[in-house]
C-alpha cells in the first residue's frame, strides 16, 4: 500500500504557507510550551491538510485482478479464418484463472461487443456478419478495446488479425501503449488459400480530343496460371472481349481505341475467370473528358418538340435533343454539358431522382439549367417541392393571389401488403406534398384501402395541414386490395358539396374485381363535377383497367413504373385543380437593367400572351416581369451553376410576338451564354493515395484555398474528410462504395475543376500475405507476445493491479475538525484550567519570584507613565 497524487503542483501552496506561518511564529515571540503553540499547530496542521488534498491524493490498495480482451478481426480477407479464431480462443479459456476477468470484441471497420468484459464465466456467443467489413481498422479497434477496460488494472489485449491494415494507422497509436498497464498480444490469422486473379489497376487518358487514339491499360494480378476473358465497356456499351492468359503475378494489357463519344467518357474493365476465390476485385472504372465545344441538351415530349435548338447557332455550341423519358439515370451523363434546357417538360416523366441528380451537377459542378413555361411546366407540370424547384429562382406557389377557386381533393391510396417497402413511403410522401398545396379551408379526403377502406381523414375543411400530413405519413402497408369501394366513398362525399372543382386520385399497384355498376357511379359523378385520375404504381397493377376508369372520369391516367414519379403526378393534379396558374392576358414585359439581356431589346419589347404564375426566391435577380408583378424571366446562381426561369413557353402560342420578333434567335442564344459556366478550366491533379485517400494539387500554387464537391453516379453527396496539406493542395478521405464518383473543385481565383474518379475496391480483396512483421512490432512495442499458444494468454501480468482509494475528503474533513478544536480553544478558554493545574505542581523557586517581582516592577512603571 502507498500513497499518491495526481496534481502534484499545488503542493507548492506550502512554500508561501511555511513563510508566512514561520513570520507569524517570530513576530508573536512564542515558546514552545504554552496555549499558543498548541493553537499555532493546530491551524498548520488544518492548512497543510487542506493543500493536500488539492492534489487529490489517493492510497493505492494492492489487487491481483487482470482483465483479458480477446479482439478479432472479422474483416472480409480473414473472413474464412472466423470458425479458427473462434476455436483459438475457446481454447485458450480453458487456462484461465480466477483473478482473471474476460471480454471478446470484433472489428472490422466498425466495432461489436460479443462479450461484455465480465469476471462471470466466458462462453463464446454465435457471432453474426459484422457491419463494414470491407475494411480493417487495427488503430481504432485497439483503442476502443483499451477504453472498454478499467484504467487502473493490469490489462492485456489479444489481437486475431493478419496484420493488413486498410484503414487508420496502428503505427500512430503505439507509442500510447508503450510502458503502460496495458499488453497487446498478436495472433496472425490466415487467408483461406483460393485461387484469385484481380484488376489492380484501370488507367485511360483523362482527357482526350474526339476521333484521337487512346491508350487503355489494364493491369491483373493472378496467383496462378490460368486463362480468362477481358472486357472493356465505354459508357455502357462493349468495345473490347478478348481471351487472356495469365501468368503467376502481375499481367499487363494495353489496347488503343479511338476516343468516341460526347463529353464524358465512362470505361469499365471487366474480368471473366473460371473458380475466382473473389469476385469483388474484377471491375474496375476509369473515365476520359473529350475536349470540345461547349454542349447543350435541350430536354423536350413527343407532345411538345421544342423549337429551341433550331434557333441555337450550331457553329457556337452541339446541341443534343432528348425526350424526357429518355433522361440519363446517373451523374456522368449530365456533366459533359455545360447546360441544360427543360422545355414545357412535365415532372412525371422525369422523376425525382433523375432531378436530383440534376441538381448536382448544378449546384457541384457548374451546370447551367433552365426552364421554359408551357401548360406542363412549373406548378402545372408537377415541380412543386422537387429538386428541380430548389434549384430554380422562383417558387411554383403562387402567393398573394385572390380570387382562387373552391377545391374539394380526395386521395384514395392503396396500402396493401404489395405496397410495402418504396412504394408506400413514396406515396405517402407525394400525398403529403399534395397537401402542402392546398389551403387550409380547401376541402380534404384520404381514405387508404386493402380488404377494407379506411377513412384517414374524413372528408372536410382541411383545417391544420401538419396534423394531416402527420396522419397521412403514419399509414403502414397490409392486407388485400379491393379498389373501388374506396373511390365510390370519394364520389359520395364529394356529390353533393358545393365547390367549384373535386377531384378524385386513386393510387394503386394490384388488381381487384370491379362491381358490375361501376361505370355508373364514376359517370354520374362526372356530372356532379367530379373528375377522377388513376395512378398505376410498378409493373403489377391493372393498367388497362385504371386507364379506362380514368377516361370514364374525364381525368388522367398515369403509368408509375419509375415510383419516384409519383411526386410529380400528384403535385401536377393538385395543382390542376386550379388554373390561376396560368396569366393569360396580353402583356409586355419590362427589363431590368441586365446588360445582356437588356443589349438585345434596346428596340422595344415584343407583346407577349401568357405565362405561368410563379413566386419569386429572396436573392434571385427578376429580369423581366409583368404587369403583375410577376416574374416572366429570372435567374440566379444555385451553387456553382446559374439557373434560369422562362414562365412563358418558346413556341409562340404563349410567348406571342416574341416568337415572331426577329431577335427571338438572339434571345435564345444570350440565355444558353448567360448558363455556360463562366469559370476558368484549371487542371488539377488528383491523386489517389491508398483506399479512399485522395489528394487534389492545383499545380499553379495560385488558390489560397479550395472548395471541394463529391457526388456519386446516383447523384448523392458523398462524405469526406478534407485536410489542408499546403496551399492549393489538400488531402481527401472519402467513404464510397466502389465505383466511380466525380470531384468538383472550386478555387478562390475563379478555377473551376470537374472529374470522375474511380474508387476502387478495397484492400481487403487484393490477395496477400498476412502482415507479420507488424503484428510482432505491435506485441515488442507493448510488452506483449506474437505467439499461436492459447495457453500463453493467461499467463500473469507483470504490471500490479491497485485499487484507488481517494482521500481528499478525509483530509478536508480533518481539516474542518481542528478547525472547530482551534475555534473551541480560543473561545471557550478550556486551557484557562489546564494551565492552572500545571502551575500549582510547579515548584517556587527564585528564579519564579524574582520573574513575580520583575513583573510587578514593570506593571508599575507602566501605571506611571499612563
């Protein structure tokens, strides 16, 4: 047993305390016998107590407790190794002792408790699959074992690995362990012995100019001879098959294709070979920017070809004309052009996430877009609250507006057990935004069916849209489905309501017999003023059959293969219960002072018929707006992209003379300018380090800093890490799936950097061997043992274990004790009679008298002089 401290540095309190308290001692003239001398140490002994437990002192109690962590790596490349770790360690408890306590964890990426630090009897749980075990983080896993122990026992941690690090740096970390409390021992594991071949590196120019010879090159490691098949796609289509041999190790191919394509160029590299061990290592991405004149893509219907692109000058820019069903699914297909054109082009085909993806490549990587007005465009074509709204410079609300006509809406919606999953989470969603359209004493129905309907929100005033919408997103997914008892209930209530538009929307996946009188109700409710519209969601529900019931209510019908159309649909038919969207009265606009656009009506302005009724954003710059106010053109930047807002259409019927003007070839050049993105093309160098470990270099050294974008293909937002590194160069860590992901990389100077990077696959596939030599360094370093004996584990710990039993509040409360003894003395006079008794006993001698007379002698002489 001993005694210590932890803040040793308030002990020099005691040096100006001595001092003072030996000044005090000199100046009172004291002896050492007498009541004052017992006062004086009472009051040092009290102050010393309190100074020393500032200090928080404590007394360590021996104790032989250890505590054993049994830590193992369940990562992808020793997945095999899991049943022999398993046995290792139910081996080794078999020579445990008694003062021992036991706790098993698993790592991979993350970190899992099996089983909880304990004294109790240790039995090895059935370990499930861990989450991310695409990756091994020694570094992390250790120092979270080591914080699951108690600090002030003899610890010793067992680690199973092979040593192959793919995240974190255990190398940082050991100085931590070294000379401590805590033992690391090391298990290798190993690698199950599989035959593998993988792609270990994709390499293609990353730019390229049209028609030129490229050089592809595939690197493939093999850990046998054996035969294969190569593949090399470029975007999406397959440009070489060929047969390969391979040799043990490294094998190298190079081919040259001509640069084909428009914009940006994805290649795939795949390999085919017979009783792979892995197949996670056989893909790898690379991609190839063609230089070339800037690209437009004007996005149009079969029911509305666009005029746009015969008016654009051809020698200028390419423009590429697509139907907006045809849209590309991911990022890459959108950032070979510098901007994009959505003419009169309803939502529903496009959906919401083809919109989101948009969005990305606009606000990330510079992406002009706009969007021009029609009777199937903006709040009419179904954009209320959807990315593409977000990234425009007008709202498709319409605030402020008088005069609307009384509504009555009912959506019946099916919840049946084949709408679980997607589909009734987008639903509820798009049902939900379609109640954020309508105002709050607009009348309002939901009914949700299976066998059975049920009555969500009876029909009536809609009253608080968030209790609504919170009733609407509650709706779980069961049962059959039987359709049309809950469309009869929307035509029955809404008969005989006196509103100037009801609508029905009907929302299903499945079939169900219909009632041999139904096309009664639906046409006697059609003259009652109620319309109804279906909505078939997927490739099961009775198209034929919703499609006619549609056409019977004199609404419209819509096929939701694609679910993240539904949105769209139903915000379109909210808000086509109302057409104060469109102003159709002749107007001309008026123009701000925009020198481009104003340069090119500086002889008059042409009268214009209609246009869609927006709302305004805060910060976006209204170009030109109409008689009421409103915005005809608008536009503003979205991030690193500017967008544009045309509530009028390009066709004429709407735009009027526009159309006819002799400038209108201009007005549509100056737009597709103002939209190409104004920033300097600076090459940046993008360097991958190990896993997803990047680093961005602006080789000019010219950034003061840089703002770095990630998204995926599917246009989500990837997390990273960045770390300044010096000026104009910063390092990455980014976390993605394999495949490939696009950086967008912005500077203070006006640079603007875009590129596809490939990530490749982890570490953990590439075939290897365990890393020994770091699992012995771990267990020299620590003080612990690189062994493959169980019974070694339990041996005894060199370092004591102690139990901390803190004092502080003993020391305080002596303290307060010969505190109230000191105040008792003083104020009580208790050695008033001690010390009379001491006098009695006390012999008189002459020496006592003549101190008695010299005494009095001094009284007197003091007496006088008063």
């Amino acid at each position: 047993m001993d005694i210590r401290i932890e803040e040793p540095l308030w002990l020099v309190l005691l040096i100006p305390v001595a001092l003072y308290m030996a000044y005090t001692w000199k100046a009172s003239k004291m002896k050492f016998i007498g009541k004052g001398t017992i006062l004086y140490a009472l009051r040092s002994l009290s102050i010393f107590c309190i100074v020393f437990a500032l200090t928080f002192p404590y007394i360590m109690l021996p104790d032989n407790e250890e505590q054993i962590l049994f830590v193992v790596d369940r990562s992808v490349s020793v997945e095999d190794a899991g049943p022999a770790a398993e046995k290792w360690i139910t081996d080794s408890l078999k020579f445990r002792h008694a003062n021992q306590s036991v706790g098993i964890y698993s790592f991979a990426g993350t970190f899992r408790t099996d089983f909880q630090l304990s004294d109790g009897e240790a039995k090895l749980p059935k370990l499930e699959p861990i989450e991310s075990n695409n990756n091994t983080n020694i570094a992390n896993a250790i120092d979270l074992a080591a914080a699951v122990a108690k600090s002030n026992l003899a610890t010793r941690i067992v680690l199973l690995s092979d040593g192959i690090e793919t995240a974190g740096s255990l190398e940082e970390l050991l100085p931590k362990y070294e000379n401590s409390h805590v033992q690391i021992d090391t298990v290798v594991l190993n690698r199950a012995n599989k035959t593998d071949a993988s792609i270990t590196l994709f390499e293609t120019p990353r730019t390229a100019y049209e028609g030129e010879k490229q050089l592809l090159q595939v690197e493939i490691e093999s850990s046998s001879q054996k035969a294969g098949q190569l593949l090399i796609y470029r975007n999406d289509e397959e440009i070489i098959n060929e047969s390969v041999a391979l040799d043990e190790g490294g094998n190298i191919f190079s081919f040259h294709v001509e640069a084909r394509g428009t914009g940006l160029l994805k290649y795939e590299a795949k390999l085919i070979v017979p009783d792979d061990g892995l197949l996670e290592n056989n893909r790898m991405l690379s991609v190839t920017m063609l230089e070339q004149s800037p690209r437009v893509l004007v996005v149009q219907t079969e029911r509305n070809p666009s005029v746009i692109p015969s008016l654009l000058d051809k020698n200028a820019m390419e423009v590429e004309v697509v139907n907006a069903g045809q849209l590309p699914e991911n990022l890459s297909g959108y950032l070979g052009f510098g901007a994009i054109l959505f003419d009169n082009v309803p939502g529903h085909l496009v959906g919401e996430h083809k919109m989101a993806v948009i969005e990305q490549a606009v606000k990330s990587f510079g992406t002009g877009f706009m969007m021009v007005g029609g009777d199937e465009s903006y709040g009419l074509g179904g954009y209320f609250k959807s990315p593409i709204e977000r990234l425009l410079p007008v709202e498709m609300e319409v605030k402020g507006k008088e005069q609307l006509p009384s509504l009555g809406l009912v959506i019946a919606m099916d919840r049946s057990g084949s709408m679980s999953g997607s589909k009734i989470v987008i639903a509820r969603e798009a049902a939900a935004r379609a109640v954020d359209l309508l105002r709050e004493d607009d009348t309002f129905g939901f009914t949700a069916f299976d066998h059975e309907i049920w009555e969500v929100i009876p029909v009536g005033p809609l009253g608080n849209k968030q209790d609504t919408i919170d009733k609407i997103l509650s709706i779980p997914a069961a049962g059959g489905t039987d359709i049309f008892p809950s469309v009869a209930k929307g035509y029955e209530d809404l008969a005989d309501l006196k509103l100037q538009r009801k609508h029905i929307i009907l929302l299903t996946d499945g079939q169900s017999g219909m009632p041999p009188d139904y096309e009664e109700i639906i046409s006697e409710g059609k003259n009652n003023n109620v319309t109804l519209s279906t909505v078939a969601i997927g490739t099961d529900a009775d198209g034929v059959l919703l499609e006619e019931l549609a056409e019977i209510g004199g609404g419209r019908f819509y096929d939701a293969v694609d679910e993240s159309t539904i949105p769209a649909i139903l915000t379109r038919e909210t808000s086509m219960l109302t057409r104060t969207y469109i102003e159709d009265d002749p107007f001309y606009a008026t123009f701000s002072n925009v020198p481009e656009w104003t340069s090119i009506f500086k002889d008059g302005v042409p009268q214009m018929n209609a246009y869609i009724a927006t709302t305004p954003k805060g910060s976006s710059t209204i170009v030109a707006e109409s008689p009421k106010e409103d915005p005809v053109l608008a536009e503003w930047m979205y991030g690193l992209g500017r967008t544009i807002a045309f509530t009028s259409d390009s066709t004429g019927r709407w735009s009027g003379d526009l159309a006819r003007w002799g400038g209108y070839s201009d007005f549509w050049n100056t737009a597709v300018s103002r939209l190409l993105p104004s920033y300097e093309d600076v090459p940046y160098l993008i360097t991958h380090e190990r896993g997803g470990t990047y680093t961005v270099t602006d080789s000019s050294r010219n950034a003061a800093f840089l703002d770095i974008a990630i998204i995926d293909e599917k246009g989500n937002e990837v997390p990273f890490q960045s770390e300044p590194l010096a000026p104009g160069k910063v390092r990455v860590t980014l976390q993605a799936d394999p495949g490939l992901v696009f950086f967008g990389v912005s500077d203070d100077k006006g640079g603007l950097f875009e590129a596809g990077v490939s990530v490749p696959y982890s570490e953990e596939y590439k075939p290897s061997e365990p890393n020994v030599a770091l699992l012995t360094k771990i267990a020299e370093r620590t003080g612990g043992e690189y062994h493959e004996d169980p019974a070694k584990v339990f041996r005894s710990h060199p370092f004591k274990s102690g139990n901390q039993k803190p004092i502080a509040n003993w020391l305080i409360m002596t303290a307060m004790i010969l505190f109230f003894i000191d105040i008792t003395l003083r104020r009580f006079g208790m050695f008033s009679g001690l010390m009379a008794k001491i006098e009695k006993k006390k012999p008189v001698t002459e020496s006592n008298t003549t101190n008695s007379e010299d005494h009095l002698s001094e009284l007197l002489k003091a007496k006088k002089k008063r």
